[in-house]
C-alpha cells in the first residue's frame, strides 16, 4: 500500500475533512484502537485525530505495511535534513530544523522526533523523523495556542 501526502488534502485516501465513519469504513481492516477524538490503524503507526466527527490531524510512522511519500521521496527512507528541507521549500517563509518537532504552517505539514532509532530501513545509521503528520487550519490554530 503507498500513501502519498498532500498538504491540505489527505494521505492517501484518507483526507482532512473526512467522517470519522468514512475512515472506518475506508480502513476497517487495519484498526487498532482507539482513544476519544483518535483512533489508530496499522498497529498503532497511523493516527488519525478528529474535531467534531471530522479528520482534523493525520500522523503516520514507518510500518512494513506502506509506503509513505512526500513529493516521490519515502519520507521514512530518506535523512530527516533533507525531508526538512524538500517540505521548507514549498513554505513561503524560511525554516530552521529542530530535531524534536516542527510544524510548517503554510501546508501544516508535521514532524516529530528526528533520531537513527527510526531509521528502520537503513540499520539505524541515518535520522529519521519518528512521524509525519498533516492538518487542518483549525489544527494549526489549536496547537498554537490560538
């Protein structure tokens, strides 16, 4: 299976705005669990966060069962530093890493935790961002404190 993220769209099928039951349905064979406004598939490695009944967030890690592609990059198969910078490119702004979390505001584009111990693909030789992740403008505002 291969996910592609678009900014203010979706990963894969899975697109911002989406029901709650639209996910269920489109994933039923992958849940996890779920938490609240969360639910997880694919053993936990895609968390899907929802506002009012509505997709709101998409986080996903490296797991065996996809691939994940921004801009025909594997984003879990490629150095952190440079998916950093392939995703501040299409940004209006500049931007500079930070290892722990980063979130690019024009695409509301996420990242979390850059470290060799998710470099699953490569034997831990390179750093990988644990998750990437996509959100609405009202994710955004939320975690900025707005």
């Amino acid at each position: 299976m291969e996910f592609l993220i678009k900014p203010n769209d979706g990963i894969g099928a899975i697109k911002l705005g989406m029901s709650r039951e639209q996910v269920k349905k489109l994933l039923a064979d992958h849940f996890s669990s779920t938490d609240n406004t969360i639910d997880f598939y694919f053993d936990n490695s895609l968390q899907i966060e929802f506002e009012n009944g509505l997709v709101d967030f998409i986080g996903i890690s490296q797991n065996d069962a996809y691939k994940v592609s921004y801009e025909n990059t594997d984003v879990f198969d490629v150095d952190g530093a440079i998916l950093f910078n392939s995703i501040a490119s299409n940004e209006t702004e500049n931007h500079t890493l930070n290892e722990s979390e980063y979130i690019f505001p024009d695409q509301v584009v996420t990242l979390w935790d850059l470290d060799t111990q998710y470099d699953y693909l490569g034997n831990h030789k390179r750093n990988i961002w644990a998750q990437v992740g996509i959100g609405t403008k009202s994710y955004l505002q939320m975690v900025n404190g707005l």
